[in-house]
C-alpha cells in the first residue's frame, strides 16, 4: 500500500507510517503514550518555561541591584548637599552654601548682607600661583561700615597691596603711577604734600 490520503490532505498516511493531519483530535475513555516518541511536548515547554523564567529572574536580580546602588548613590549625594560638601566638576551646581560653575555670566553681580544690620560685606578672586596648594585671594573688594559713610577697600590679599577709600580720603599701600599717551592729571580742591618726599620733577614745578 503506497499510503492513505483522507479528505484532499486531511488526514495522510504515507507508505512509511508516518501521519499529517488536519484539524481537531477528540478521544473518549483513552490516552496517548510518549514512551516511544523522542520529545515530550508537555515536558519541553515546561523546560522552556523554566528556562525563561530563570533568565526572567537574573534580569529582575540585576535591574534591583543596580536600583540599589542607584539609590546608595543617590543617599550619599543627598547627604553631600545637606551638609554643603557636594562639588560638581565642570557643571554648574547650587546647594545651600556654595554656587559651582566653570563660568559666570552676568550684567551686574550684587551682594547684599545675609542679615539685616550687617556692617561687612564684599567679593574675592582666588587664584593658584607658585608652589601654593591651596588657592590665594588675587584680588579682594571689601566694604565696612563707618558712621557717615562706607569704608571700601580693594586688596591683593597675601601679596599686600592695597587701596583704601575712607570718604573723604584715599590712600595706597604701594606706588601709584598715572600713564597714557597724551594723558593728564587733574586735581580739584586742595593738594597737601605734608609729611612727602617729591622726586623726580626734572623741570620747575610751577605752583599758583
């Protein structure tokens, strides 16, 4: 017998036993032994399964040990704020005590006293120079409170040069020297030498 061929291709059995079929299987009182047969399709999608949900649960492990470290990270930076050691290098950061940026821009930068009454104030530069391991002020504007009017004074820090303007008097710390082609100095009101020695006048001064 060459084979069976039921209903155009329903049901075939070839010459060799073996069986294709379409559609619905229906059996009433009996069972189907897997003894011979080399897989059990019952087994090996569980064994799919297994295997998917083991694959399932590593995903899940490592999403929530990365959670965790997330998390640990996130306390400690939290914590760093809190306590005003949280430094962000080269992005511009803002805690409760200290602004970090690479760069500033600005029309006009105003200070203003944290507290109502308070007599001091100003604005400093730091700066790394020579063999110093920590930064230096390079130039420091400083404001105190006198009775009538302010006392401003602008320094260099360590170096030791300063500028002092007590209203209605000025005074410097080092050498001051006026240059610029073509450039004058003018003095309005009353000039007083007392207590100075004047050089380098090599034409007659000529005093009205």
């Amino acid at each position: 017998m060459l084979g069976l061929n039921v209903g155009n291709g329903n049901l075939v059995i070839d010459s060799a036993g073996n069986i294709s079929m379409k559609g619905d299987i229906t059996m009433t009182n009996g069972s189907i032994s897997w003894d011979k047969v080399n897989t059990d399709p019952v087994a090996s999608g569980a064994a799919q399964t297994a295997a998917g949900a083991v694959q399932g649960a590593a995903a899940a492990y490592g999403m929530a040990s990365a959670a965790n470290t997330a998390a640990v990270n996130a306390e400690t930076i939290a914590r760093q704020i809190a306590a005003g050691e949280f430094a962000a290098s080269g992005t511009t950061f803002i805690d409760h005590r200290k602004i970090y940026s690479p760069e500033i821009y600005a029309n006009t930068f105003t200070v203003v006293p944290s507290t109502t009454g308070n007599t001091t104030g100003g604005f400093e530069i730091m700066g790394y120079w020579g063999t110093n391991p920590t930064p230096l002020p390079v130039f420091q504007l400083y404001y105190y409170a006198s009775s009538s009017a302010p006392y401003i004074n602008f320094t260099s820090g360590d170096l030791g040069a300063y500028a002092n303007w007590l209203f209605p008097s000025t005074s410097f710390s080092r050498a001051v020297s006026f240059s610029g082609t073509n450039s004058s100095v003018s003095f309005s009101g009353k000039v007083s030498f007392a207590g100075a020695t004047v050089t380098g006048l090599n034409n007659v001064a000529v005093f009205a």
